[in-house]
C-alpha cells in the first residue's frame, strides 16, 4: 500500500532546524596511520629490530614473532610471502590487533600450516631411505639427535624372517619355468633369478623322468654359472617383481646377494640419516695408517657397517672435514673402484673367494662388494690389515647412511607403553570421509604422537591400527571405531598409527576487509536471523530502542553504496526469519527510502524525490514523529521534501531504526554521534555508540598446528582516497602451550611497536 507524500516540514518546524552543523559541531576526523619504513638505512633498521625484539621480551613473548604490512599498505598491485616456524610447539597462535583492516576483498591476508613438518617429525616418524646401492627402504625413526648433525636413527622395514626350510624346494615341488628364484653361485652368494629351462632326466627302471638341473637367467646379466642344481635354489624372501625399487630391506635391487643374507644376525637394522648429508672424497699420497687408526665394524648398520674407530694422527680426511665416526663409504666408491681405486680392491682380494683383477669389470666390482658385505669379519681384518698400509689411495666417506636426506612419509606411529592414550590427546573426532582427526592434546611429559609429528591436522589409520596392533584389533573394528573413537583413550600399552592427508601446507586463515569491532553491534539481524558477510543484502535494526510515541531523530551513513537501499523504520509487527528478499519497506510493518533508486517503500513501491542521488559516504537524516504520524528525511543535512511519507499513528505497535543494505553502514542514534542538527524537539534513540553493521569477526585466528606457518598478503591498486581503511595487517605470532595473551596486552604492544616505528622515521 502507498504512502502521501508530505509537501512541506512538520507542523511547528522549519527547514532552518535541520540544517547542518558547523564544522565546529562536526566530529574530529582520526589522526592518520603511521607511515611504512621504507626509507631507514640498513644501521637504523638493525636499531629497530633491536627494539622490536626487546620490547616482545619486556611484553612477556621471548619467542614472539610480529608480521605486519607497512601502515598503510600501498594502493598498487603486489604481494609478499612471511615464513614463521617455531621449533619445539606444536602448534601456533596468532592474535591479530583491532586496528588490522583491508580495503576490500583485493587485498587478503592467507595463512596456511599443517602438512608434513620436518622439523616437528622425531621417533616415530615414517620415512624414506635411499639406498646408494640402488633403490631406497621404508624406516621409522628411533631416535634424533640435533647435536649430531641433526641425524635420524631409522630402523629399516624387513619383510618378517622366514626360515631356510620354508624357502627350500623339495623334489617333488620343485621350481617350474618362469618362475623366480634365488640362486647360489659358487662364491656361496645368492642372487635372483628366473628359471628359464627345467633339464629332465629319465629314469628307465621307474619310466619315470625327474629334473637334473635348472637353467637360469640372473638379473644382473651374468652368463656364467647358469645350469643350477635343486639345492641350489630357493625360493625368494619377496614375493617382488624383475627391478623392485624395494620399500623393505629385502626387496632392494641389491637385497639377495647384499644386505639381506642373514642382517644384523635377525636384530633390528638401522641407518644413521642426517639433514644434510656429506659425502668426501680422500686421496692419500702417503700411507692411511699416519691418519687412521682403525675401522669398526657395527652391523646393525647393515647399508654401512664400517666406521672410523679412530685417528691416529693429522690427516687429509680431517683436513676435509671427516670425522671421527663416519662411514666408509663402499657402496658409493663401486662405481670408481674399477678404475681409480686399484689399492682398495687388493684389500678386498679373496674375501669370499672372489678374486681381484686389475683393470677390473664393474660387474665384477659388484660381485666382490657383495663377497665382502657377506664376510663382514673377513672384511674389517683386511681393511685394518692391508688398507691401512695403502698409499695412493683414493676413499669416500659419508657422516650418514645414505646420500640423500630422507623422504618424510605421511605416516607415524605412537607407542603408550605403561600409559594410556588419553594421557596425550584429549579426544578424537569424526569427519567427513569415515576419518578420524585428533582434536586436542593434553599437557604431559610423555608425548609419543606428538614427538612423532602428529598434529591436530592428523587422522588416525584404523586400517593400520588394527592391523599393526593385535590388542585393538581384538576388541574393535572399524565400525566401531567410526562410532566411538574417544574408546581408544582409556587404552594403554597399543601402538596407534596415524595419517597425514594433506602432505602440503594447507590454507588454515582468510582475512580482508574492516577491522573487527570492539564490541558486538547494538543492531540485530533480522532476515536472515544470524550476521552474513557485509557483501549480503540483509535486514537489521536497533530492535532494543523501540518507542510506541514521541519524536526521534537518527542518521545513516552509507559507509558503501548499496544499489537497492531500503532505509527507515520497522515496527515490533516485523517477523524476523530466514532471508526471504522482503526488507524494511516491502510489507506493512515498515517505512523505507531510497535514495539510488528515488522510491519509497511502504507494503510496496512509490517514487519519491531527493536533492541528489546517494553516495558513498553520503549522511541520511531520519526524522520520525510516532504520535503526528510523519516521517521526514535529509541528505547531509538539506530537506528532502520529496521524500517525505505519513503514516496513521497506533499507540499499540513500536517503531525501531532498521535499514536494508548492502555493505556497511553506521547508525548515528545518540546526540552525541549526530553529524548535523535535527529538528527541535526531537530527541535521540538511545545513547551510546557502536550502531554499525554487524560483522563476522574476521580477525580471529583458531590455533595452527605444527611449528611452522605461512603468512600471505596479496593486494590490488584500490583504496588510494581512503588510507584509513587500509590500514593494513598486525599480527603476533606465539608457540602454544603457554598463557594465551589478553586483549589489551596484544593491542599495547601493538601500539609501543607503532611507537617505536614512528620514533625510528623521525630520527
């Protein structure tokens, strides 16, 4: 239903009382933000930064890291990337200060953690070894030692030991053609094979025809030795194909005639990996002996069991670096062997009866390698005996077991032993996909998940869990597990192994746009009922200020421009509810105007007319009187007769200030925060201030995990007329696990940085 339009002021009221005020009247506009250190030297930024950090210790935040943008950011297109790790937490904390705020979407701050973490991955931790010998094997680390290197002790994977009578063939199941084998050769080493031929016999008493020998193609090529007898041949430890990369000890290319004869005597077999692998080639003009004492031999460390015991004096590998504990590198020297290192090969001449010519064969470098791998004892004697009295000789040793630093694996695994898991994580959750993430840790001196690199961004492996554990896999299944997970916490003395499903860092924080209120708005959103994002037409009103008579006064400032405003008042008939396209205006139980589109809105649509058309910034004055029944309006602060509606009054409904809007908007409602003058008589809502749009807190970051995050901040070129709203970024970063900083001890350090930046530009 339309409205009258009202042809003049109220009765009793001029144009003169809705004037504007005097510029002394108006509010005083902030002081601008502080301007971006681009011009200090290199000496006056050190000073800074000493500053900087003095003052994060005087706060209480030894460990604190501050990112920021200048203040404020540059109106033009560009971007920067800020890496912040922390080693030792297992998560961070970032607190943002209340001034941050981005022109608009164009300019975003992105944050992003999680994902595999070196640095947070300890005993444990699931990786990969490469093999110089070829290929590489899976291991969990056992130990890391950050004063050795940096160094991972890992324990290789091996398929489960399998006895020489289970992998023997007997007459009758004898092997058949195509089919792979080990084979001996007469060096006593075994190497696999396919047999390619199966050589019958007849027996003329029993007419019956038996195998006498095997024919067989060796993987490595060799064209000797290939008619093989039944005891000769075996059946593999791996079930493997031609060419395994490997992923267990036994299944390495090398595995059969190398490192899997009999390793370590069935214990455990380790590789020592650092971080940053050293691998140092040797030439010594004068005997070995003058430097090195002796060799050891340790076999538990089956890919390189011979280590410097110790020197004897100063030498050419001390000289290089090489110390007291590195490996010598055999494996890495096979290539060389045959060519420069003739002295090394007369040591190892004989060792499992293979014998060392000069100029010698790569393949056959191979083979006396295995002989000597084979005949560890055999080999340390030589080396101590005959190696030490070489000059002339070129060596290679490594301070790790492997020449590459090892491949993190998205896996770990935790051991409770004499404890519950609950004494670590304090509960579990489903999510979507039938997975089950870790929620929280507890505080405890015993963390085994976590010292594997378990963060909150972890699911658990049920499937492996089950399988690995046999007391989980006793009394649950995977069903069970999915509908209550939290069962496992009460579990002590089982291993659970966890997952990650994101390898990279994934993006944890979005930011743009203003700055987070202080406090929550007086205004209420009324359809839809909860707080979109500020690029939502919504409808919202000052529902606690509502008045059934007298004459109120309030202003609107279009901090954006909407292209379909519904501006005015609501009364209590209004049903708030989900979004439904109706605004203030649209039915019976509201009053708007707009000013883009000239129309007023009363249980429908009319045109009206105004001074101009609204614009960004632009202050509508609203001007009601519930008992006369009129409602009048201005453009920052001119009459717009035009515009002006009635209304029929009604003791028995209350009106409120309600807008319908798109982007952001303030209320001006008490006397105080009234930019031009109302007309007389006419009083404020309410008082106080904080009538502005209601926002999502957008300057809020959950807690991070792991040790590590990533801060990007890209921007466009809006937002040059207005510094103030972009301001930029300010945000500390802490470890958690200690006191959460209050609200205000963020924002004064904020302000003594901004203090000490100012004073560092003006000196």
């Amino acid at each position: 239903m339309g409205c009258n339009a009202s042809k003049g002021p109220p009765a009793g009221e001029t144009k003169a009382d809705l004037q504007p005020q005097t510029s002394m009247q108006r509010q005083e506009s902030p002081p601008p933000p502080p301007k971006p250190a681009e011009k200090l030297d290199a000496q006056q930024i050190k000073a800074l930064k000493h500053k900087q950090r003095k003052l994060l210790e005087e706060s209480g935040f030894p460990r604190g890291v501050v990112v920021e943008t200048s203040h404020p950011y540059e109106a033009r297109r560009f971007s920067w990337k800020q890496s912040v790790p922390m080693e030792g937490t297992t998560g961070l904390g970032v607190y943002f200060c209340n001034q941050c705020c981005t022109y608009d979407e164009g300019a975003m701050l992105r944050i992003y953690a999680g994902g595999l973490q070196r640095s947070a991955s300890g005993p444990g931790a699931r990786v990969e070894v490469a093999v110089t010998s070829g290929g590489s094997v899976y291991g969990t680390v056992m130990e890391r030692d950050k004063s050795n290197w940096n160094s991972l002790l890992v324990q290789l994977d091996q398929q489960r030991s399998v006895g020489p009578n289970a992998q023997a063939f007997d007459e009758e199941n004898g092997p058949k053609e195509g089919d792979r084998v080990e084979a001996r050769q007469s060096s006593g080493i075994w190497y696999p094979a396919t047999v390619t031929d199966v050589i019958l016999e007849a027996d003329w008493y029993a007419a019956t025809r038996t195998p006498s020998y095997y024919v067989v193609d060796w993987d490595d090529g060799e064209q000797e030795e290939k008619e093989r007898k039944l005891y000769e041949l075996r059946r593999p430890k791996v079930n493997g194909i031609k060419g395994s990369n490997g992923y267990t000890l036994d299944a390495l290319p090398r595995s059969v005639p190398r490192y899997s004869a009999n390793p370590n005597d069935g214990q455990g077999c380790y590789a020592l990996c650092v971080e940053e692998p050293k691998s140092i080639w040797v030439e010594y003009a004068d005997m070995i002996g003058e430097e090195i004492s002796s060799f050891c031999l340790d076999t538990s460390f089956v890919l390189t069991p011979i280590k410097i015991e110790a020197f004897q004096g100063p030498g050419p590998a001390q000289r290089a670096g090489v110390q007291q504990g590195w490996f010598l590198d055999l494996a890495g020297m096979e290539k060389e062997m045959s060519q420069h290192c003739q002295g090394v090969m007369d040591s190892l001449d004989g060792i499992g009866g293979i014998r060392a010519t000069w100029p010698t064969a790569p393949c056959e470098v191979s083979k006396l390698l295995d002989a000597c791998f084979n005949n560890l004892p055999d080999l340390l004697r030589n080396l101590n005996e005959q190696l030490l009295c070489k000059s002339g000789v070129k060596l290679l040793f490594s301070n790790s077991s492997s020449e590459k630093p090892v491949k993190l694996l998205p896996e770990a695994a935790a051991f409770y032993k004499d404890c519950k898991v609950g004494s670590e994580i304090a509960s579990f959750s489903c999510i979507d996909g039938g997975e089950i993430q870790v929620d929280d840790f507890v505080t405890s001196n015993f963390n085994p998940a976590q010292e594997a690199g378990v963060r909150t961004d972890w699911c658990l492996d049920i499937d492996k869990t089950l399988a690995q554990d046999p007391k989980i896999g006793q009394n649950f299944d995977r069903k069970l597990l999915l509908d209550d997970p939290n069962m496992l916490l009460g579990m002590s003395d089982v291993t659970l192994v966890f997952k990650q499903l994101n390898v990279d860092m994934q993006l944890k924080f979005e930011g743009s746009g203003p700055a987070d209120l202080s406090e929550p708005s007086k205004i209420v959103p009324l359809r839809p009922n909860f707080i979109p994002n500020e690029v939502t037409w919504f409808t919202a009103g000052a529902a606690t200020l509502k008045k059934n008579t007298g004459k109120y006064y309030h202003e609107v400032k279009l901090d954006d421009l909407c292209e379909n405003p519904q501006l005015g008042w609501l009364t209590d008939e209004f049903t708030a509810g989900d979004y439904n396209n109706d605004g203030v205006g649209d039915d019976a139980s509201g009053w708007g105007v707009d000013g883009v589109r000239l129309q007023n809105w009363h249980d429908g649509k009319q045109n009206a007319k105004w001074p101009k058309p609204w614009q960004k910034n632009d202050i509508v004055g609203f001007a009601i009187d519930i008992d006369g029944g009129r409602m009048n309006f201005t453009l920052n602060g001119e009459w717009a007769e035009g515009a002006a509606m009635s209304f029929e009054p009604n003791r028995t409904r209350s009106f409120y200030p309600a807008v319908s809007y798109t982007g952001l908007f303030t209320m001006h409602v008490s006397r105080d925060s009234w930019k031009f003058k109302p007309p007389s008589l006419y009083q404020p809502w309410g008082t106080g201030d904080n009538y502005v749009r209601p926002l999502l807190r957008r300057w809020r970051c959950l807690a991070l995990p792991g040790d590590k995050a990533l801060f990007d901040f890209s921007t466009d070129d809006k937002g040059a007329e207005s510094p103030d709203k972009r301001w930029g970024i300010w945000a500390l970063v802490l470890p958690l696990g200690g006191e959460v900083p209050t609200e205000e001890k963020v924002e004064e350090l904020a302000r003594r940085w901004m203090q000490n930046m100012q004073e560092a530009l003006t000196a």
